[in-house]
C-alpha cells in the first residue's frame, strides 16, 4: 500500500460516519457501524478519534433492550453556525440554526420600502443574539429573495416589487454589514431545492417548480441542477406574454399580455367573481370555489387555463419529468387545481408532465436557504461534498475561515 494511504482511508471513514450522523441523528456505535460498515474495534476507535478531536459527542444513553444501555453519538453542533432568511417585500424571517441542522431560534421582523438595510442588519443581530452569537460569528447565510441576484454584478433583477434592494451588489454589501459570508438566492429556487431534498421532487432529475403569485415565479431543475442563466434570471416568467385562455370575460385582452397580470391576487379575485364566486383574496376564492359547486368548477377551470397556458411555453422547451405547483394559491386549490392544469396542458402541448402541488408546506424558502447555508458549512467544516444546487454565492463571496475539519488533520 502507497504512502499516505491509511491518513487517506481515516480521512474517508471520517467523513462517512460524520454525514451518517448528520443525516441520521444521534446514533448508537453499532448503528453507526452497520451504516458505514467498520468493524467494531474500527468504528470505536473512530468515535474516540472525532470525539477528541471536538468533532462528536455523547449523546445520552438509547435503552429498550434487554443488554444494557448503548451510547448515542452526535456530531458538534457548536462548530458552526448558520442563517436562512426568507426576505419579502413587507418581512425578513430569520432561522439560527448550528451545523447540525438544530434550530436555535427564529425572528421575524416588518421590513420598510426605503432604508433597507440597517433593519435587516438589526433583525439578523437580534436573531443571532439570542443564540449569544453575534452576526460575524456567523459561518454562512442564504438568504431567499423574490427577483434574481445577477452573478456578475450582485444587483437585484426582475423584482420591482422590492424598490428598496436594487442599485447596489447586495451580497457583497449584506457580506460588509454583518461580516459573514452571504448567499442571496431567488426564493423559488429554493423551494426547488427544498422539494428536492424532502419533498415531491424527491430523485427527480427534471422538472419545473411553479410559484402563481403577485409575482409568478419558477424554478428550472435540469439533470438535478437549478438552471439559474446568464444574468440569473432563468424561470422569471412573470413578463411572459401569453394569451388569456379562460372562458369568462374579466376585461383582458385576448390577444396577450403579461403572465403575471393573469395570476396575481386582483386578477384571481375577478375571475373568480366573473363566475359568482366573491372572496377578498386570490387564496380564498380558489378554497371556497372547491365547496361552491358547478360555479366554483368552473372558476378553478378557468383559472387552470390561465396556469397552462403559462406553463406549457416552458414544458414545450424543457419536456420535464414533472410540474411542481407550489405557494398559497396552489395550496388552496391541492390535487383538484393540480389535475385541472395536468388537464389544460394536454391540450396544449405533446408531452404529457404529470402535474402535482409541491408537498413541503410552511416555510418552504426558509427551510431551502437553510439546507443551502449547510451544505456550504458542511463543506467547509467537514470536507462533505457539497449539494450540486448549492446555490450561486454572489461576485465577492469570501469563504469564511473554517474550523480544521477531521479531513483535514
């Protein structure tokens, strides 16, 4: 065997028993020994090794058979820690949370139209101050944002609903203001990310993530890569033209316009109107239609027009595995508005996608701009191949200093 070989092996085995344990939670030395498959004296031997060197620790004890108690192992959590933020026109939402994927704490704070950035500083310190870390301690932060981050400037696009972000190279001012690393991802990228990881898109290599809002949005997945484009716009479909499909006359043009001022909230509320279904908001008359009968049939019909129309100039270009609906309207309207649009689109294109709603549900761009800031840390800390959709880190991202990772020694 070659010089060097067995620091070669140690420094694999390492890494296998630190991605077990990140994935799995804390685990017994026999758990872990199956998984990574090392003989028991070559797994104990490699819990004393992390377990020294600061990497793992105890973890209680697991009972219920009937030998005695085993030890439970865990990776570190205090060796790093990192940010999701979830950043909308009216609110930043920020998640704490240490190496190990554990959330620490959560803080959402109001966001004004001008004077942007001293409350979003103010809301990540606050965040991180009650965790006792200040945000330069910080080891990553992703931070989800409506429009696109363009890569050779760090400037805002497609996102004039967010006046207060545009003109300046936001990840690299974010980067000066809080003095850690910082990612700024488009938000449905990374619920992308985030069905890829835990929910429907779970092993699928290509589909298209549609997000019907005051702002539609999509999210392009090929060969389990998010396609982001030149300037990072890729999937801003917002200002598509398309024609308007839906039987009931809301006062649009049939000719075309933009896709967007066919799915925001004002335009659902309409339609939905046009067809004696009265509700305030585009997510409450897409829910009350589903109980309202053959008039609410009809709405969510027309409303599936409008979604396929859209959707079927991308799977014309793409030919996807899969649709993905995702966001409150899609909510609202579950596998019925889903089947609806699986409907339209057969009508429209060749290929047959299958159409579902998006399963993860709750904060779904906060959950993906945590699992990003961790596959960034988790590289960094421990030498574990990063996620392929890691997403873009801006012009003047500057790697933070990691803590010497056991690949490393």
């Amino acid at each position: 065997m070659r010089a060097g070989s067995p620091r070669l092996l140690r420094e694999i085995n390492d890494r296998a028993a630190i991605e077990a344990l990140l994935r799995n939670g804390p685990l017994t030395r026999a758990e872990l020994e199956g998984i990574i498959g090392l003989s028991k004296p070559a797994t104990a031997q490699l819990l004393t090794r992390l377990e020294t060197e600061g990497t793992v620790l105890r973890n209680g004890l697991r009972g219920g058979g009937r030998g005695p108690r085993a030890q439970l192992w865990t990776v570190n959590g205090a060796l790093a820690h990192v940010a999701a933020i979830d950043l909308t026109p009216d609110q930043v939402d920020v998640a704490i949370a240490d190496i190990s994927g554990t959330i620490l704490t959560e803080h959402s704070a109001p966001m004004p139209r001008t004077g942007v950035l001293e409350p979003f500083h103010g809301a990540v310190a606050k965040a991180a101050g009650q965790v006792g870390l200040s945000p330069d301690e910080l080891h990553h932060v992703v931070v989800g944002s409506p429009g696109a981050v363009d890569p050779a400037t760090g400037r805002l696009s497609y996102a004039p609903h967010m006046p207060g972000w545009e003109g300046f190279d936001i990840p690299g001012r974010l980067h000066e203001l809080i003095g850690a690393p910082v990612t700024v991802e488009n938000d449905v990228n990374l619920v992308a990310l985030e069905e890829m990881i835990a929910g429907r898109a779970t092993g699928v290599r290509d589909f298209v993530l549609l997000w019907p809002a005051d702002a539609v949005g999509a999210a392009v997945v090929v060969n389990g890569v998010l396609l982001r484009g030149h300037t990072g716009g890729a999937g801003e479909i917002d200002a598509m033209q398309i024609p308007d499909h839906a039987h009931a006359d809301t006062g649009t043009t049939r000719a075309g316009g933009r896709y967007g001022d066919l799915l925001d909230n004002a335009a659902i509320v309409r339609l939905a109107r046009a067809h004696g279904v009265s509700a305030r908001t585009g997510q409450a008359a897409v829910r009350k239609a589903l109980g309202e009968g053959p008039a609410g049939r009809e709405f969510l019909v027309d409303l599936a027009r409008r979604v396929a129309t859209g959707v079927a100039n991308v799977v014309s270009v793409l030919d996807p595995e899969l649709v993905l609906l995702a966001g409150d309207i899609a909510q609202a309207g579950g596998a019925t508005l889903a089947d609806l649009v699986a409907s339209e689109l057969r009508r429209l294109v060749v290929p047959r996608t299958p159409v579902h709603s998006a399963m993860v549900t709750g904060k779904p761009v906060r959950s993906g701009a945590l699992h990003s800031a961790l596959s960034v840390a988790r590289e960094q800390v421990f030498g574990l191949p990063a996620a392929t959709t890691e997403p873009f880190r801006g012009p003047r991202h500057e790697s933070r200093t990691a803590p010497t990772s056991p690949s490393a020694r």
